[in-house]
C-alpha cells in the first residue's frame, strides 16, 4: 500500500526568541505540522511551552498543532490546549490515572487524541484502547530533549503497532497515524517508515539545518524510496 508521510518539525529546538517567524518558516517549507512539547520539569526532567504559547502561535498557521503532553496530570491541562487551538494532544499512559478517560476527554474537548509509548513501554497499553485513538506516538528516544540518538528498539516496537493498526483498519476502516519522535534525521527516516511510521517529528534535524525547506525536501525525497 502506498502510505502517505507527515513531516511535524518540533518547535522545541526552534529559536524561542523568534519563535512564530520560526513556525512560519517551517510551514512554509512544507511542514505538515507542528509538533508542539510540553514538559513539566515533573513527568520529564525539562520546562518548556504551554497553552498560552500555543494560542499565540495558533493564528500563524492552518497547520494541525500537534501537541505532545510530557505532564502529570495529564487531565487538568487537556482542555486549556484544546482552547488555545490544538488539533491533536497526545499523552502518556504512566501520567494518567485513568487512560481510557483521558482519551475520552480529548475527544470530548473536539481535539484527535494519541497515546505516547517511552522506549520502555510496553504495548499492551494498547490493548483495550487502540480503537479509541487518532494517533500513537512511538518515542525513539527518553523524553525530555531534543537532540538525542535514535533508539533502534523503537524500529520492532513501529512494526509491531503497524501490524495491530493495519489489522484494526481491515475489520473496521479506521485508519490511525503511526508517529515517532526521537533522533530523525534524512539518513534514519527511510528505515524508519519502512518499519511502518507515517508521521515523523523531527527537531533538531530541521531547526539545526540552516535550509529548513531544504531538510524537510531531503527527508520526502529518502521517503519516496520506500514504497
Ligand atoms: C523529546 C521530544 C521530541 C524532541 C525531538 O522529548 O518529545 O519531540 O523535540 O527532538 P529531536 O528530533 O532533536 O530528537
Ligand atoms: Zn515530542
């Protein structure tokens, strides 16, 4: 089957004193969307952006936010990003006391909900709830920071959730994004969505680059090998 690619550039290696000149640039270099971190120096050693930063950049761009919660609690800050303009929240399952409800509350706050899996997580996490989700985020390295290597586990764990979303796609016609987050470069994307990603976050990769158009061209390009 012929997939179609997302690239979301992460505005946490962006240059936060420039930051919607940033998200501008990188929608215009063909970003699909905007992947948006939030960590609360609690559930993940680091501090960065939250609802009001996400309102601010909201007007920039029709680009889906995809915004990334690294928070516990996770419930509490749900419908603060969905009023500032979210289009997709993401969350991890050891932060939530009640995964199932926090999917639902996502839902019920008009926003696409994904289910984030540390390289230690396991996917049974999945079992009971895949149906539910819009997305599952496969991260590909410890969160927290930008800048890390790749992990290469995360390669068997996107092979393994492509199997459960394409079988879950056969009986009912739900599709579901398959992301990963952590360490994506032009040289790894290839192996990375012959493994069965669709949707790749990429930071310090596009920001560290100086052509952002160029980088994200690099990435389609060393895709388009794959099918
Ligand atoms: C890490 C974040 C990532 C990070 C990725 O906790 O969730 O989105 O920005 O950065 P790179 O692409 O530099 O690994
Ligand atoms: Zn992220």
């Amino acid at each position: 089957m012929t997939r179609s690619y997302r690239i979301a550039p992460s505005i946490l290696s962006a240059n936060f004193a420039r930051l919607g000149d940033e998200v501008t640039a990188v929608v215009a270099a063909g970003a699909d969307m905007i992947h948006f971190d939030v960590m609360d120096n609690h559930y993940v050693p680091n501090l960065t952006i939250g609802p009001m930063v996400c309102e601010a950049i909201r007007p920039l761009t029709e680009a889906a936010i995809d915004v990334h919660l690294m928070v516990e609690p996770v419930d509490r800050i749900v419908p603060d990003f969905a009023k500032a303009g979210a289009n997709i929240i993401s969350f991890h399952p050891e932060a939530s006391a009640h995964v199932d409800r926090t999917i639902g509350l996502i839902h019920d706050s008009g926003c696409k909900a994904g289910l984030v899996f540390n390289p230690a997580t396991p996917l049974s996490w999945l079992d009971h709830v895949l149906d539910k989700l819009d997305l599952v985020l496969i991260m590909s390295v410890n969160p927290g920071f930008g800048g890390q290597s790749f992990i290469p586990g995360a390669l068997l764990k996107l092979a393994e959730v492509r199997r459960r979303i394409d079988a879950l796609r056969l009986q009912t016609g739900r599709d579901i994004l398959l992301q990963v987050d952590g360490g994506v470069k032009t040289g790894n994307i290839a192996e990375i969505a012959r493994a069965g990603a669709d949707t790749f976050v990429a930071g310090s990769a596009i920001f560290g680059s100086k052509d952002y158009a160029g980088t994200i061209g690099a990435m389609r390009a060393a895709l388009k090998s794959v099918d």
